[in-house]
C-alpha cells in the first residue's frame, strides 16, 4: 500500500490509527495531490515524516522529451526501479494525458512494444494516479488548479487486466477533493476483455470505452491479437452494446492500418457492416512502426482511403493525428529503449 492508494476519508482514517491527529491526514493528502515528495513537505514535521516514510508514495519523473509540436513524453520510475511512460497532449480545449496501467502487458499484442517482456506486474490504483499527479505540478498545476483535463488510459498495459486498481483510480480522480476530472473526461482503451466491459457498465462507471479492434473479423483478428483467441469480434460488439444502453456512452473502435492485413477496401466494407447502426466512431491509427516487430505501416494516405470507405458506408470514421512523433512512437517504445540503454 501507498498513501495515493487511499480516499481523503480513508487515509483521515490511517492517520488516525497511526495515532496522529487527523487533521494530518488532509495535509498528507494535499501533498500527494500537489505531486510532492515527502522532503518537500513544510507543514509536518520531521518525526511525522519519519513515522510515514515507509508508505508516502516515491514515485518521480524519470525522463522527460519535448516534441517539436509541444507533446510531452514521460517515463515515470516507481520505487522498485520499474519505469512506466506516459504522453502529455496539447489541444485547444485542454491538456490530455495518456497514462499507463501496467508495467509490461500480458496480452501480446503483435504490433505493440508494450507486451514485448511480457507483463511484469500491475501499478496500484496510488501509482496510477501518481502519473497524473507529477505531470499536473510539471505543467505548472496544483490542487486548486488543475491543469489536466482528460485523460486517456492507453499507455502500457491493458487496463481492464488490472480491473480493481483502474476501476478505484477513475473514483479517485473523480473526486473533487483530488483532481476531479469527471468520468466523461476519461477514456479507457481495451483489447476487448468481454466480462470486464460488462463488469464496468454494470458497476455503473460512465467513462468512454474504447475498443482495439484492428480487424474486420476474427480470422484477421487472429493474425495480430492472441486475446481473438478467446473472445469473437461479436462478443465483443454485443458487450459494447450493453455498456452503450448502460452509459449512453458512444463507443470508439480503433483501427490500425497494417498493411497486407487488414488495409484493404473489403476490410472497410466488412468493418461496416459489423457496426451497422451501433453509435459508435471508428479511428484510424497509422501503425508505428516498433523494430522488432515485423508488420508494416499503411500510409496516411491509404487510411484516409479506409476512412473515407467507412463514411461511405455511414460508419463515422476519423484518421487519427500523429502527435510527438520525434520523442518515442508508439506506447512502450521509450521504456524499452531505456531498458536497452541500462
Ligand atoms: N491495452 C489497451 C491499451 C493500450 S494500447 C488496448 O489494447 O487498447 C493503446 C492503443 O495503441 C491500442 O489501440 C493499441 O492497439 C495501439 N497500439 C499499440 N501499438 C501500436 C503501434 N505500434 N502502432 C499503432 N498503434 C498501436
């Protein structure tokens, strides 16, 4: 357990059983919030410190790479020495951050340099949290100003394989005595764990939920994704539908264009016709290229051909914007370059 694992109540209620007055546990709470170490805190004193030493969260901002359009990349070390990376995006309306779940991810995603050394452990809801927290005082916020408006839960890991710590850390977030980032707020991106989408409709989150199809049926499914072992594009569909009649949440299919695998036209038609008047979106993601993979980029080019196919088709269809291409690629690229560099 850390201390970012806990509810404002809950850690008021620690303190208390550590003996300390609770008033302290507001202060702690404040702390974490503002991304501090326990060094930097003025208001307790010493022997507090050292008396919570063991539990206050040590996690830091490891790395941190600038892009030329204003991205930023980070890679975040935990106190046992795993690094986890993270995107900062910039948009008009505010400021993204792609957070990671996992260390590592056990899915084996083909194309994806997350799952490369397979999953190494979960991050606890306080670690998952704790990304939010540094990159908000980075940018210059603190807890009466939020400087993170969204975020999206598509760096490592597959989010719905570490159900009970997302699922805490989206009602910790929430929270208006944290950041409060409301659920609309939050996306959540799944390789498509069936009994997890309909776990998260029925214990009443409305986050959106975005799906990593990548294929137009389960044969090509197959090719790039071991989970289309176990689940079929169907299940998958009609789960997605369930949360959409839940939440009123439109749902987001991603798409990534590989080439010679599920580029083609008929792929677009097929796509099509599977989502067929389901409210849903489709996004077409330019394969990053990772080295030790072997598949190949389609070229935006050609997924704006996919995507014009689908709207043919009335299917809403968007390519999506590649940003901070210069500072690392794809998700799970820049921790692994640093594990190489170690
Ligand atoms: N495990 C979750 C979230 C992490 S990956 C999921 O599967 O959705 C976030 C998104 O990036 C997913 O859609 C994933 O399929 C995609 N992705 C991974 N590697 C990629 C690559 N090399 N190029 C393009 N997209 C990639």
């Amino acid at each position: 357990m850390i201390l970012s694992d806990l509810s404002l109540t809950e850690l008021k209620a620690w303190v208390r059983e550590q003996g300390l007055p609770e008033f302290r546990g507001k202060q702690i709470y404040d702390a974490i919030i503002q991304g501090k170490t326990l060094e930097e805190i003025t208001t307790i004193s010493n022997s507090i410190k050292k008396q919570i030493e063991e539990f206050y969260p040590k996690y830091r901002i490891f790395r941190k790479y600038i892009s030329a359009d204003g991205t930023i990349k980070y890679v975040y070390k935990f106190d046992d020495g795993n690094i986890v990376e993270g995107v900062l995006m910039k948009y008009k309306y505010g400021n993204t951050l792609c957070i990671s779940t996992q260390v590592g991810c056990r899915m084996g995603c083909k194309f994806c340099a997350s799952t490369l050394h397979g999953l190494i452990r979960n991050l606890s809801a306080g670690e998952i949290l704790g990304q939010a927290f540094l990159v908000n005082r980075d940018i210059g916020g603190d807890s009466k100003e939020r400087k993170i408006t969204n975020i999206v839960l598509m760096g490592s890991g597959e989010p719905l394989d570490n159900y009970l710590n997302v699922t805490k850390f989206i009602k910790l977030i929430n929270s208006e005595d944290s950041l409060n980032i409301s659920e609309r707020n939050i996306s959540l991106s799944t390789c498509g764990l069936v009994d997890k989408i309909y776990a998260l409709a029925d214990d009443g989150f409305k986050i959106t939920l975005t799906i990593s199809l990548h294929a137009s049926n389960d044969e090509v499914r197959r090719v790039s994704m071991p989970i289309a072992q176990r689940y079929t594009i169907n299940e998958i569909i009609d789960a997605c539908k369930y949360y959409f009649n839940k939440t009123g949440r439109r749902i987001i299919f991603e798409y990534t264009l590989i080439k010679d695998v599920n580029d083609k036209l008929l792929h677009a038609e097929e796509l099509a016709n599977l989502l067929k008047g389901f409210s849903c979106h489709v996004n077409i993601i330019p394969l990053n290229k990772v080295k030790e993979r072997k598949f190949v980029d389609a070229t935006r080019k050609e997924c704006y051909l996919f995507a014009q196919e689908l709207e043919k088709f009335s299917i809403s269809a968007t390519v999506r914007r590649t940003m901070g291409d210069d500072i690392g690629g794809a998700c799970g690229q820049l921790r692994n370059q640093i594990l190489m560099e170690e």
